[in-house]
C-alpha cells in the first residue's frame, strides 16, 4: 500500500514539473542567456522523457538521474530556451542525496555542471550576465547539501520515534514484570497464610472429633484452638488486603516479633518447641524480616503436615550484616517433601528475592532442617 502511495506521487510530480517547464517556457520566464531557438517536436521530447522520468526516481535513482542529466544538456546543445529544462535532472540529484547515494548525487552534480559549463565553454559568444546558467552551479550544491540535510533529518525523526516505541515496549515489559511479582507475592503470602492455618484448623478439628464423646472439656479446648487459627487467618489475610489496597492493615505485619505466636500455636496442637537465640537481637530491614517469619511459618506447616509426631528446635541466629534461622525437627523425613514440596520451592523463592540462601533436607541423625540465610541489607 505505501509502495502504491509512493509511485502515485511521484507520477503527480512527474505531471506537474513537465507542466511548469512547458508552461514557463511558453511564457517565456526565463532566459539561459544565449541565443535560443524556439522549442519544437524534438524540445518537447527532451523535457517530456525526463519529466516523466521523475516517476521512477525513487526506485530507479541511477537510471533517472543519467536519463535527465542527458536530457538536459542535449536541451541546453541544441539552444532551446529558458532554464526551467534542468528541473528534473536538479530533482534527481534531490532525490538520490535523500536516499543516501550521496556518491550518485554528486556525480550527476558534476556530470551536469561539467555539460553545461562545457558547452559555454565551447559557445562562439559569451552568455548575458543575467542568464539563468550563471545560477546552476549553486543550484547543484544546493541540491546535494538539501538531500543530504534532509536524509539526516528524516533518520533523526526516524531513530526518535523507534527510541519512543522502544522506550514504550519497555515500560509495558515492566509494568507486566511487576504485575507478575505482585501476583507472585500474593500467592506466597495467601499460601504461607492459609495453608499454616488450615493445617492447625484441621488437626486441632480432628483432636475435637475424637475426644467429642469421652473428653468434652479436651474438646473444647481443640476447639477453642480452631477459633483462633481461624481468627489469625483473619487478621493475615486482612493485613496482606490492606497492603495491596495501600492502607493500613488492621494488625502487624508479619515479622520476627510474631514468633512467641507461632511457637504458641504449634504448641497447642502438640508439637515442643525450643526457641533459640544466638547473639544480639536486630532490627531487620521490613522485607527481611516479613521473610524470615514466612519461611519459619512455612517450616512450621510442613512439620505439622508431613513430620508426624515430632519436636521442633528453631533457632534464630545474628551475625554480622546476616541473620540465620534454622527450623529442625526429630519427626519422620518425607522425601517426597525434599523433592516435590511447593512450600520449599516457595521458602527458597523468598530466600533468593531477599538476596539470600535456603537450605532444605533431611538430618543425618533423623528429621528434617530448614535453614535460611538472609542479608540485613536485604537483596543487592
């Protein structure tokens, strides 16, 4: 289509130029300064072939712009009159500047400068200092230097509006980036929220169900549990709703300090737990420690789940510029859990987004450890 669009206008400006030479020697509106002959049948086909030459000088630059230089220094041998001949072949040497021949455009400058100054060289009298051939050499330059300025200018205009796109497509790429990631940490954090509270919801369920009849008192308590678990759900999925919505949650965010909680309910359904801590307790950056917290809960779940009857060790340790959290267990090692777990790939997932390591697998001496490494300075 643009190919189509591109040859109809050249075909208009071959019409149009043939009409104003025609029409501007007819009546006479310039002059080349010599004696001239009036224009026949054999002026006319000079002006007429390289007019309509000009309908190819975009695909055809080489072969337009030697037809219209001839023509034009035949027009001027045989003393036909005015100057208004030499327009196609000064739109030629346009044409092949713009299109970045600049070797052809100046080549045809040359060959038509080298005809016509040839041909007053070799006149039996001088031109008038007022004819029209007095003004081709600059005519030539300037049609070379406007080619040229304005091929310099449309690949400007062009590299603009490609760095534009670009800079667009990059933009879209990183807005799709960050829509990923978000849904990404939506998935963690409803993962590591519900799947550790529906794993307490149902042991503590199952306690209540096999002491309903004989330990009613041992059942409400089981109970009680599965209120809570549901109420802590609650306020986790309230405060990870009230970070995408941009406002306050209701309660804290996850982090370390919500240990204590952790350690209690995995307690209340049957599982010890001794807490450690090694060195001087820090103030971790918020990503961190939301991490670390997520990463202990997830060991909790999976201890819950998959360990059986066990006893947890957590140990949470502050070096220089790097905090460690172990989760160990003395319960059965499931290796299904070592390869396949969702929950570990996920641990490891936050482990490496925060800069840090995750290590997971079974002990030599039974059980199973957890044991992340997080930098202060959260991910580089």
């Amino acid at each position: 289509m643009a190919e189509v669009r591109t040859r109809r206008t050249d075909a208009l400006v071959a019409a149009g130029v043939l009409s104003g030479i025609v029409g501007g020697t007819y009546g006479g509106l310039s002059s080349s300064g010599f004696p001239e002959r009036p224009l026949d049948t054999l002026g006319l086909a000079l002006v007429t072939v390289s007019s309509l030459a000009l309908a190819f000088r975009r695909s055809a630059p080489l072969p337009v712009g030697t037809i219209t230089v001839a023509c034009a220094v035949a027009y001027y041998a045989w003393r036909y009159p005015g100057i208004f001949a030499a327009a196609p072949a000064l739109m030629s040497i346009y044409t092949a500047a713009v299109l970045g021949r600049r070797r052809l455009a100046v080549r045809l400058a040359v060959a038509m400068a080298v005809g016509v100054y040839g041909l007053i060289a070799l006149a039996d009298v001088d031109p008038a200092p007022d004819g029209g051939f007095t003004l081709l050499s600059g005519w030539l330059v300037a049609m070379v230097v406007f080619g040229e300025t304005t091929r310099n200018r449309r690949a400007y205009l062009n590299e603009v509006e490609r760095r534009a796109a670009e800079a667009e497509r990059t933009r879209e790429e990183a807005a799709l980036r960050r829509a990923d990631e978000e849904r990404l940490w939506i998935a963690q954090e409803l993962h590591d929220t519900l799947t550790h509270s529906i794993s307490v919801i149902n042991v503590q369920a199952s306690v209540a169900m096999q002491l309903l009849d004989h330990d009613p008192a041992r059942s409400r308590e089981a109970l009680t549990a599965v209120k809570e678990s549901g109420r802590e759900a609650m306020r986790e999925l309230r405060a990870t709703l009230g970070v995408l919505r941009q406002a306050d949650p209701d309660g804290p965010e996850a982090g370390l300090a919500r240990l204590p909680r952790l350690v209690a309910r995995a307690e209340a359904v049957g599982l010890p737990v001794r807490v450690l801590v090694v060195g001087e307790r820090l103030d971790l950056p918020p990503d961190v420690d939301r991490t670390a917290y997520r990463i202990a809960q997830e060991a909790f779940t999976n201890v819950l789940r998959h360990a059986g009857p066990a006893s947890i060790t957590l140990t949470t340790e502050y070096r220089p510029g790097t905090v460690v959290l172990r989760v160990e267990d003395d319960g059965e090692s499931a290796t299904e859990v070592t390869r396949y777990g969702m929950g570990l790939i996920g641990m490891r997932e936050r482990a490496v987004a925060a800069g840090g390591s995750l290590t997971a697998g079974p002990r030599p001496q039974g059980g199973f450890a957890v044991r992340a490494e997080l930098p202060l300075a959260g991910r580089p």
